[in-house]
C-alpha cells in the first residue's frame, strides 16, 4: 500500500527486442519527478538484440524491413555525427534502468502477472507495448493509462498519424486513455489536437510525440493527486476502421499526395 507523503510507484509495460528511444525520454522524464517511483519496465518480445529487431520488423512489415533497416542505420549514424549528445543520453538513460528492465516472453504469463504483483505499483503506464488483458492491467491500485497517438474514435490502431495525414486530416491528436478491455477505446483522461499545415510526416511525428509526453506526465500527476476527470470517447454511428501497418503502396501514394497538396499550397500562397 501506498503511504502518505512516499513516491508513487509505477511500472511502464511496453513490447519489442530492445527499449525504444521515446520510452526512454518518458523514462527519463518521469524520474525527474520527485512523486514517482519507476519500479520496472516491462517489455514483452520472445527474441532480443539485433536479431530480434529483425524478426521483429519483418513480421510487421514484410518486405519493407530491409528498407526500415536502412534507413534506421542512416538515421542513426547521422544524428551520432550531427548530435552525438543525443547517443550519449540514451546510452545515459539505458543504464539509469537497465536493473529494473524486464525482458518476458509472454507479458501474461503467470511468472509475469506474479512479477507485477509483487512490485505493487499504483500505477501502470503503457508506452508501445502489447494489447494489455484486464489480469494484467487491473493489478495496478489506480489502474493503468496507455498513450495513444490518433483522434479517436477515428483513428484506432497503428500509424494513426500517418493515416491521418494520409486521408489529408487538417490535424492530428494525441490521447492519454485508462486502459479498458477494447483497444483504443478507454475513457480519455486528457487529448490534445496539433495542426498539420504543410509539415512532412517526420516532423509532425516528433512534434506529436512531445505533446504527448508533455500530456502523458499530466495525465499521470491528476491521477495520483486524484484530481483526473474521465470522459467517454465520443460514439460514432458509422463502423470504424482499425488501422494497420501501410504498405509499401500506401507509402508511395502518400508521398505522392503530400507533395501535390504541397505544390497547390505554394501555388495558393
């Protein structure tokens, strides 16, 4: 149980062989909090390390992995010439957990759900990871909050930015939701909407992704201060679609679109 004046103890459930660089700027952000006790971080996936990464990007996403791989080694070689104090942090940050990070096979299994138990957490907080079962993220006192990046109820599911942008929205949002038995479907504790205009996609993501930490530490302070409100997600009367990975196809066609909107804007201006 939890005491009157201690930190709250936490645990962060996410998924993949290695820890995502935007989990760990939501680690860090949250040890900065002197209310908040990060107890572990939960991360499911059957094979680690490189290896795993690969497998891991070639059951999402096919024959685009060979190009994701590229470009993820692109990426990072540039940004370790170009901002090599951003390497630095994380490397920082992966140490500053590597004691409280869990690698599990099955993030249900009983071994797992027992692990859980025996921390606990007042709260779970979910950054990536798998569709979480009521026995897993109801252990928490408080329950548990996950991030989701789309306007719902109208974009659920994966790459909701991408999609968004992709069906030409005017903007796109970000959601902090107490996780329910449907997915992307918890009652909203805070949302926040940014305006798309003429941004590429990278860039609309990084803003997005500040937004939302920014939102998410909120959500996570109203809730252990007890001051969190609960709304409902708005019902819509059409069914809505469950987005997926795109294709390599729907890549293409959204590029090809972005840059036609871009031309018509300049030609507007």
């Amino acid at each position: 149980m939890h005491e009157s004046g201690q930190a709250f103890p936490v645990v962060i459930f996410t998924g993949g062989p290695a820890v995502d660089t935007q989990v760990l700027r939501f680690t860090s952000r949250l040890e900065q909090q002197s209310n908040i006790q990060l107890l572990a971080i939960i991360s499911e996936s059957p094979i680690r390390g490189f290896r795993g990464k690969v497998l891991d990007l070639w059951r999402r996403r096919g024959i685009l992995a060979p190009v994701i791989l590229i470009r993820n080694a692109l990426v990072a070689t540039l940004s370790a010439v170009v901002a090599p104090a951003h390497l630095l942090q994380r490397r920082h940050s992966l140490r500053q957990v590597r004691n409280r990070l869990h690698f599990v096979n099955n993030i249900h299994s009983a071994e797992t759900l027992q692990l859980i138990k025996n921390l606990e957490p007042a709260l779970g907080l979910v950054y990536g990871g798998p569709i979480l079962r009521p026995e897993l993220f109801s252990i928490p006192s408080l329950g548990t909050l996950g991030i989701h990046h789309g306007k719902v109820p109208h974009y659920r599911g994966k790459k909701t930015t991408f999609w968004a942008m992709y069906n030409e929205e005017p903007d796109v949002g970000v959601i902090i939701q107490k996780i329910g038995s449907n997915l992307d479907a918890g009652d909203i504790v805070m949302q926040a909407n940014l305006s798309v205009g003429r941004e590429p996609l990278p860039r609309v993501r990084r803003k997005l992704d500040e937004i939302g930490l920014d939102l998410y530490l909120s959500a996570i302070d109203a809730m252990l201060d007890g001051s969190a409100s609960y709304s409902s997600q708005p019902v819509s009367a059409a069914p809505q679609r469950l987005y997926k990975d795109p294709t390599a196809s729907d890549i293409v066609r959204f590029w090809g679109k972005y840059v036609v909107r871009l031309f018509r804007s300049f030609d507007r201006a």
